[in-house]
C-alpha cells in the first residue's frame, strides 16, 4: 500500500500522528478529532470544508512548526492520539471481547454507494449514508468487516439553480490528492493494477482505500491509462442510465471487487450485498472455489450458506434487470470456467413475475441464505413482490426477514446535545451503552428549558449557515435577487420551522406541500404564529420529471406570495444535512406509500430532538407512537390521493403543530413540544441506532454464515466448537 509517510512531507515529526489521523476518518465522529483539526487552523478547517488533508496540504511548514511549541494545541495532540491509538487497538470492541476468534470472521461488505463525509462524494442518497454509517458503526463494535466500492471521479454534483428554476449543476472533478482516500501501491510503488477476468477487451481496476476507523473499504477506480478510452469512465459516475454501461459496472464491482479482496491478500468467510448491484460478487466467489477444484453443485452451496443480502427497494421498476442479449455479451467466456450453463445462470437470475431478463434482485434473492429487506413494512413488501421465486411457498413463510436500519448515532448527534447535555442528565457512558433502552428513559429528567434553548440556539445556527450560502452566492456570483431571496435570506429563527431535504424522486412527493397553494399561504403567512419550509435536495442529471418538480418548489420559494417563508437551499450534501437535522423543528416526509423503503434521515432528525411529521410509510410505521411526531394516516390508493395526503398534512399543521408549538408559557418555552421532543429522542437511540441493526444482522445473520463457513473450511468436523465460538453473541 502507499505509504502514508508519502503524505504529508512538511509535517514536523513531533505531530507526525496526524498523517495517520487526517487519513481516517474516524476524526469525523469524534468531536476531539474534529476540534484538533480545528484549533491547529481555524480558517483552514472552515476553507477546507472540514477536509484534514486538503487543510494541511495547504498549510506552509512554519505554521505547523508553530503549532508544535503551542503548549494548549499539544495538550490536545497528546490526548487526542492517546483516544485514537486506544481505540484502534484490534481486540477491543463488543463483537471481539465476544468471540474466540475475531480475525476469522470477516465479513466483505459490498455496496454501490458509501455516504461518509462531504469530502468523499461517493453518494447519491439513502442507501450510501446507511451503508457509511454501518461501516462506522462495525468499527465501533469491533465486528471484523472489509467493505468494497466504487471511486465515483465526477461523484459530485455541485447543485446550481437557474433564474428560472432549472437544476444546471455540474458534476465536480473530485480533487484527490486533497481527499481522505489512498491509492494501493504494490512493492515497487506503481499503482496496484487488477485485470477484470470476464471483459473483453480487459478492463483494468486501479485500488483506492478509505480507512474508517477499524474498518478498510476499498475503492475500485477504473480511469487507469491502461484501459481503452471508454472502459476509463466506466466508474466515472452514479447510476449511469446506460444499461450496457451499468452492467459492466456492476461486473466491475462485484467480479472485480472480489477479485482485488483476493490479490490483496483479504480473507473473508461472508459476503454480504448491500441491494443488487454487486450480486456478481456472488458468482466471482462461486468460480474461485471451481477453480479450486470444487463442483459447482458443492461451491455454490459453501457460497450459498455464507452470503447476506439486502434488499432497499420496494419499486418493481427500481431493480436492475438486464437484457439476456448483453448477459451472453459480456458472460459468454466466462460461464464455461464456472461449470455453469446459460440456461442455468439466466434461471438464477429470472423474476418469474416479469421473465424479460436477467434480475439482479432475483439473482441476489436465489443464492443467499440470509435475505432481509429494511424495515418491517418492506419486509411485507418484498415478500409478496418476490413470492414467485418461491411459489410453493404460503406468503408469510417467503424466506425475506427484515432488519430495520439505524443511523449511526456518533455521528448524526449534535456534538452540543452529546457532551453537554445527554452527558449531564444520562451519564458519561451514554455513546458507549447508546442501545440501552434504559439509558433514554432519563431524557425526561432534561429541564425542558434546556432542551428548548439548545433547539432554539441549532436553529439559530442553522438559517445563519443557510444565509451564509445565500450571501456568498450573491457576492459570487451576482444571481438574479430573486433566486437569492428563494434561497432563504428572509427565515426567521422565531418561526417554527419545517425541514423538507432529500433526493428529489418522485416517489417522495417533493411537491406534496405546494398542493393547496392558497391554503399553505395561509398557513405560511399567520403573523402571529408564523410556519416557514426549508427545501433541499438534488434531482438526478438525467432524470426530468425530477427537475421540474425542483422548479415546482423552486419557484414558490421564490414567490412573492410567500414572503419568503418557503427557501429551497442548494447543493444538499452531509453538511448541509447535518445542520437541517439539527437545526429545524419538524422534519417533513410525505412519499407516496410503500415505497419509502425505510427512510432514514427522519432518524437523524429525531436523535436530535426534531420530531416527524411524516406519511406512515418505512421505518415511521414502527417508530411513530402517537406522542413523538405525527403521521398522516395515508388516504389510500385513488386519483386524488395526493390531494387528500396534503390536506391530512395541512390539517396536522393547523390543528395539532403549529398551536402546539407556539404555546409557549411564561418562561418562554412550550412545555408541550418539549414533550414530544423527548418521546422522539427517547424512541430514536434504542430502537433506530445502527448499533441495533448492526448487532441485529449479527446475531441474526453474521453469526449463522460464519457459523457455516467455519464448517465448510474444516470439513464438517469441528462443529461442536462452534457454539462456544460465538457463545457471547
Ligand atoms: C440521510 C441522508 C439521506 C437519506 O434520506 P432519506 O430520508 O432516506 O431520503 C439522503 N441524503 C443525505 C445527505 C442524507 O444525510
């Protein structure tokens, strides 16, 4: 691997150990990580976008020189690397003080998409901050876990908006030298080069790695020299709408992925495919065992019994399906080293329910013996959209289980509400024991001025950002004053605030709240009791419908009318989101039932005390209780169902929230709100932490497969050890 003493070359050896930190970014969640960055440099932790590396690239000799004999910064240095190094150390953790042998329990983690950090764009939306946050979360629990995905060059698209309304981002080059990532080296220092076997010509996948906390995950970066021009942009970008394009890019990922686990040397025992887009990965595993001389009757079956999937979407239409014609393109030469015939694969892949191609879901669904699907509405979903793979089967026995996801709580928490806060009135340990329902009972012992103060001061903070933004566009770029107003220059920290900020996709119904336009200008407009709408959120480039439904919002952001209580903020990315969790006093979902899979940043929100009012769809359906935020009982199918979700909303609004909110006694807060403000913190860290999901998948799932591949690997023999290897779990 690259050496990280490449990096770096002007750091003092005194403070040599930010080389190792900045490049992990287990700074992210952890605040004393965080505030060492930024006391070393202030301005440049703010100008770097909070990028350790970017920020001291940039920073000359002499001011890191400086910093060394800063007595206060050192003390910090010393104590930050101290918590670092401990928590580094391989066998602390929940799952290894659990188990007789951690290291032989690894896990290869597959995904699409990672969420992470802003500085690392490798996102689109939902299903890369749930796979990030678990990567942080099996960290956390010391669970032994490899995790393999894409290097996305143009991931990032920076959002701008038209004087008329029209997303016309651009995607960004991302800057990798100024990014948290590294690339693998072999001995000799050139860049570690794998040879995709299936394509023709061969495709060659170059290594990046991003190391978070104890967890590696690798990304596979395809813009090698050596490869043909247009095999270079293959991971050039997200979801490409080229079918043929897509496919070579889930071969890259799976079929290469596994092949680059195999020349580094990575020993797994499973494989666990986060939703159908690295289901090659399957086969590649599959056709290494045949390779070592087993049948494929017997490999795929070891495989079988050691690989997890899940699956995110309950969209028929949101799942790959392939054309049989570009499946023999791209598989015919590599079929025959599977011992596998056509026939055969296109029937492992085949969604009898719409025959018309190789289904990577279907696929994924056939060869794992573990299969989950997100929260408990989608396990219902899934089972009866996937019951045809299983006809015999009754649909309440359909072998799809669900876990329900979580959101890494380190990181979504605000660091004030964490350490000032729950650490008074829930004790120091509360982030060590966070899944402990007992823990958040003590919430009700927070004063409710305090909780409400702290809200009031996130809020403050959060429109100054979002002003901020709105200036600096005006100073840059001299927009049209109108698109500056519509980009929330007027929000009024007073008013109560709704939240509205994520992919724009039909399915979620951005425009939901513009349906009675006079009515929500009512609503909006009271001028004792004030209601104002942040939007945010990025239409993908090659998808219209959701541009216009932007423009739809966009607009009224800049109406008139509005008086500027409705803002569509740009460029929604981490930050921004993480200060819109934070920062506003209800959080809006409203998607068209029951394609909200889960939905997961309405736990973000209520983590930290910003109840939902959402549309009883994913993960609302288990959390909502009648006394943490509000649900809009769905107005079932009909042509007028978007009409009557909204007026449920605007009912909830003016009859329930908005008086709620502004009964406000003589000490200046509502006592009533902070009520519900608990019950959703309350529910949010037990029940929608990703430490539960993450020892749910494995008890439930880790431990079974390994279980199995620890059979398979000493021949059926040593069963009997195996209950006592995993007896803490
Ligand atoms: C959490 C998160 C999402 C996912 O939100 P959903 O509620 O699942 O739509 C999308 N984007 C960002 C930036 C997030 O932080």
């Amino acid at each position: 691997m690259q050496g990280i003493k490449d990096k770096f070359p002007h750091l003092p050896e005194k403070i040599s150990g930010l080389r190792e930190l900045a490049y992990n970014l287990w700074w992210s969640w952890h605040p004393e990580g965080r505030a060492l960055f930024k006391l070393l440099n202030r301005r440049g932790w703010y100008l770097s976008n909070h990028n350790p590396v970017k920020m001291i690239n940039r920073m000359d000799r002499g001011t890191l020189e400086a910093a060394t004999s800063d007595v206060h910064f050192m003390r910090h240095y010393d104590y930050v690397m101290a918590r670092f190094e401990s928590y580094m150390n391989p066998s602390i953790g929940w799952f290894c003080s659990r188990v007789a042998q951690p290291e032989k329990c690894r896990i290869a983690y597959f995904s699409a998409e990672y969420g992470l950090h802003h500085a690392l764009p490798f996102y689109a939306g939902g299903l890369g901050f749930l796979a990030g946050d678990f990567l942080k979360e099996c960290s956390d629990l010391g669970l032994p876990l490899v995790a393999v995905g894409f290097m996305y060059p143009q991931g990032y698209l920076r959002q701008m908006i038209s004087p008329d309304g029209w997303q016309v981002g651009a995607c960004e080059m991302l800057d990798r030298e100024n990014a948290p990532i590294r690339k693998m080296l072999d001995q000799n220092g050139d860049p570690i080069t794998i040879k995709v076997p299936v394509m023709d010509p061969p495709i060659y996948l170059e290594v990046w790695m991003v190391q978070v906390g104890k967890t590696s995950l690798y990304l596979i970066d395809t813009s090698s020299e050596a490869n043909e021009p247009w095999n270079r942009v293959i991971s050039d970008r997200l979801y490409t709408g080229d079918l043929e394009q897509r496919l070579r890019q889930e071969i890259v990922l799976g079929i290469g992925g596994v092949c680059i686990l195999r020349h580094l040397g990575v020993d797994y025992s499973v494989l666990h495919c986060n939703e159908g887009h690295p289901a090659f990965a399957i086969l590649e595993r599959i056709r290494e065992k045949v390779e070592g001389g087993a049948s494929y009757a017997d490999a795929s079956q070891q495989v079988r019994s050691t690989t997890v999937f899940t699956t995110h979407t309950p969209v028929p239409a949101g799942h790959d399906v392939f054309s049989y014609q570009l499946m023999d393109k791209y598989f015919g030469s590599y079929l025959p080293t599977l011992d596998l015939s056509r026939d055969e694969l296109f029937r492992l892949g085949m969604n009898p329910a719409r025959p018309e191609g190789f289904n990577m879901t279907a696929f994924a669904l056939r060869c794992s013996a573990y299969r989950n699907a997100v929260s408990k509405k989608h396990g219902e979903v899934s089972r009866k959209m996937w019951q045809p793979l299983w006809p015999e089967l009754a649909l309440d026995k359909v072998p799809i289980e669900h876990i329900t996801n979580g959101v890494h709580v380190p990181t979504w928490i605000d660091r004030r509400l964490g350490d000032v806060i729950f650490n008074r009135y829930l004790g120091r340990t509360w982030l060590e024991e966070h899944d402990q329902p007992a823990i958040w009972q003590l919430i009700d012992e927070i004063p409710d001025s305090v909780l409400w103060e702290h809200h009031r001061f996130m809020k403050e903070m959060a429109i100054a950002k979002i002003r901020e933004r709105a200036r600096n566009k005006w100073r840059q770029s001299g927009s049209d004053p109108n698109n500056v107003m519509a980009s929330g220059v007027l929000l009024d920290p007073a008013a109560l605030t709704l939240g509205f900020a994520r992919r724009f996709a039909s399915y979620k119904r951005p425009t939901l709240l513009l349906q009675d336009i006079a009515r929500l200008t009512r609503i909006v407009s009271d001028p004792w009791r004030p209601v104002q709408i942040i939007f945010a959120g990025k239409a993908h480039q090659d998808d219209l419908q959701s541009k216009q439904l932007l423009q739809q919002v966009f607009n009224a952001a800049k109406d008139q009318a509005f008086g500027g209580r409705i803002a569509f903020v740009e460029d929604y990315d981490e930050l921004l989101a993480q200060y819109l969790v934070h920062g506003v006093d209800v959080w809006v979902n409203n998607p068209l039932p029951p394609m909200e899979a889960s939905g997961t940043s309405g736990m973000k929100a209520t983590l930290n005390g910003v109840p939902q009012l959402s549309v009883l769809d994913g993960w609302w359906i288990e959390g909502y209780n009648g006394k943490n935020g509000w649900a809009v009982q769905g107005a079932g199918e009909g042509p007028d169902r978007d009409a009557r979700d909204a007026a449920a909303i605007y009912d909830l609004l003016e009859k329930d929230i908005v008086p709620l909110f502004y009964d406000v006694d003589e000490d200046g807060v509502s006592h009533g709100w902070a009520a519900v403000m608990k019950e959703a913190i309350k529910m949010t860290g037990p029940g929608f932490s990703a430490r539960r999901m993450a020892k749910e998948y494995t008890e439930r799932f880790y431990r079974k497969a390994l279980e199995a591949a620890m059979k398979t690997d000493s021949g059926g023999e040593r069963g009997s050890a195996k209950g006592d290897m995993f007896g803490g779990i």
